[in-house]
C-alpha cells in the first residue's frame, strides 16, 4: 500500500475496540509526518497503553480532552465513540470547517441527524458516514451474480452476532443502548443498497424473541419483499444473504467468516478473489477514500450522510412495531406465580435495555 501524507493531523474521538481498529489501518495508509491525535475522555490511560505497545515508531498524541482545531489547520476529525457523543463530536470539527468521517450509525436520531446535515452545509465542511460494506467487493460480487440469473423478487438476510467473539484480538461488544436493529440496520441498508439502488424500504411487520435480542423484520422494496434477522447473544456468528429471483433459482453470499463465498446454480465460489492481496480490505477501502477527500481529492459518493439519513427516517418507521411487539413479549412471560418467568435471560435483556434508552436517547 502506497503511503499517504499532506494533511498535517488526523484527529481521532473514541477510546474502544473500533477507534483502535481505525487508527491501526490509518497509521498504515499516512506517513509519520502526520499527526494522530488520539481524544478519550473516558479511556486515555488505556489508549496510551496501546499505542506504546502496538507502535514503535509513528506520530501520535493521546488525550483525555476534546480535540481543539486551529484556523487554516490541515486537518480532519475521525469519530468512533459512543452514539449518543457522535452528533457534539462530529460539530467540532465541522464548526471548524475541516472534513469529519462518522462511524455508523451516525446519530441516534433523525433529528440529531438532519442538525449534522445542516451544520454541514451552514460551514461547508465535508460530512461522511462510515458504511463500510459500501466498500466490500464481496457485496457488489453477489449483486452481480444476481443480476446474472434473473431479476429479485425476495432478499433474506441474517445477521447474528455470537455472545462473545473475539475480532482483531479483542473481544467484541455492543452498545446495550442501542436495540439491536438500530445497532445493525446501517449495515443491512448499506449492503441492499448495492443490490436495490433506488430505496423504498416499506415496513410491514415487527417480531422479536428473547426480549429484543433476536429481531424479525419484514419489509417491501417495490415489488421486492424483503425479510431481516437480527440477532445479539447467539451460539454462531452469521452473515448471510439469500436472493431469490423470479424464475426461483437463488443466490447466497454466506460472509460469516471474510471474503465469504456465493453459492448460484453455476456453484459454489469464493466471494471475493482478491482478498488479502493487494486489493485493500473494506474498511481500509473506506479509509482510503476519506483521506483522499481530505487532501483535496474528489469525494467518494459512498461516503455520503443521505443513505445515514435513509437509515435513521427507517429505524423511526421500526420503532412503533419494536416497542409494542417488546412490550407484548414481556407480558407474555409471566408463567404460574408472579415470580416466574419463561426467559430469565430474555427478560433480563428487555430490562436493561429500557433502562439505557431511558438514560441515554437523546431528543
């Protein structure tokens, strides 16, 4: 990988597992003579720690405060902390007037959305959402197998996450404030967005299992019917997509581990050939393109906030059915005296997460 220098800081807000996944690869990409300054008011001592025993040599700086930006400075901002900080994060750098890349979701809300928007248009600073698999040539792979065979009338997608599984060497964990199709629809939309370009994404019904952890959602794109499962706290990780067309032959992208493979009527394939050569991973990909941006390059168009937009306008559109179908569940688990219950661990779940959307959803 070819290295890239010219602008003189990235700044990077966030304390966890992502942050330092995104600084590794952009400490890749960028020469020493830029800075990565590194913003975790809840977590600079750890940081510190990491980046003394993960890099000998390179240019950063760690800190526990919000990151402050000069007049004319070459810079850009970088966020990967917790959601409900995306939106006063993200405002600093854009009321400074430097580029700012936002890790998915990018708000919380559509409203605290449409305020980012408009900042970003009142300063005009460039504004980006991190959709990575916007980036991954497996998807566009399988939306191309899919267009060999027919047109789509029916795409089922899993997405379940393990209990604990361990990514990059370290322990993988959600954000319990966020259900779990808010935690994970930037994902879906991004990748059905590579297979159905012009979104419509009606919603037509909302079931959940185990108190929330374990999602269903039915949806109609046009004339195509489209149907999620997501899921939290599972035995397996599962990625897996399935594309029926109309002649009722299917495709399936299974990226449970990456590249993934396709599976059509001519076979089974690996789902991306290039992987792990010079080809740059996704998120690399996307890093890449930000940065590129940043220098004065012209700005990748899968980087735009419309499709956060989409995402957050979509999620309220789930909420309605996600609330009264939770609310029907737990009511549903009380069995013969008043302390007995038929899902401990699911009730549990439901519990907690009411509790965090009372403490930290903002308007």
């Amino acid at each position: 990988m070819a290295k890239r220098s010219a602008l003189a800081r990235i700044a990077v807000i966030g304390g966890g597992r992502w942050a330092r996944t995104i600084i590794d690869v952009v400490a890749r990409i960028l020469t020493s003579d830029t800075v990565i300054s590194i913003h975790s008011p809840r977590n600079a001592d750890a940081m510190s720690a990491w980046v003394a025993g993960r890099f000998s040599c390179g240019n950063f700086t760690v800190s526990p405060f919000w990151p402050e930006f000069r007049a004319g400075e070459s810079s850009a901002l970088i966020v990967a902390n917790a959601v409900q900080d995306h939106e006063k994060a993200a405002k600093l750098g854009l009321l400074a007037g430097i580029p700012v890349l936002v890790e998915k979701p990018l708000t919380p809300t559509v409203a605290a959305t449409n305020r980012l928007l408009a900042l970003a248009s009142e300063s005009g600073s460039q504004l980006c959402v991190g959709h990575v698999f916007r980036f991954a040539r497996y998807v566009e792979n399988f939306a191309q197998n899919v267009r060999l065979i027919g047109k789509m009338q029916r795409l089922n997608v899993w997405w379940i996450d393990p209990v604990a599984e361990e990514v990059r060497g370290e322990v993988k964990n959600y954000d319990p404030s966020l259900p779990v199709f808010v935690d994970c629809l930037p994902h879906v939309v991004s990748i059905i967005a590579t297979l159905i370009p012009v979104l419509d994404l009606t919603v037509h019904s909302v079931e959940l299992t185990r108190g929330g952890a374990e999602t269903t959602i039915g949806m109609v794109a046009g004339d195509i019917s489209v149907n999620l499962v997501l899921a939290r706290d599972a035995e397996l990780r599962e990625r897996r997509l399935v594309a029926e067309v109309t002649s009722g032959a299917s495709v399936e992208l299974d990226f449970s581990v990456e590249p993934g493979v396709i599976r059509s009527p001519y076979g089974e394939t690996s789902a991306d050939y290039m992987w792990g050569g010079m080809a740059p991973s996704p998120l690399t990909a996307l890093l890449m393109a930000f940065l590129a941006g940043a220098n004065g390059g012209k700005w990748d168009t899968r980087l735009s906030p419309e499709l956060a937009l989409f995402v957050a306008r979509l999620a309220d559109r789930i909420w309605p059915g996600y609330k009264a179908a939770q609310a029907a569940w737990i009511a549903s688990q009380r069995q013969g005296g008043h302390c007995q219950v038929r899902d401990e661990v699911g009730l549990g779940y439901a519990i907690r997460e009411l509790h965090y959307l009372d403490q930290s959803l903002p308007c």
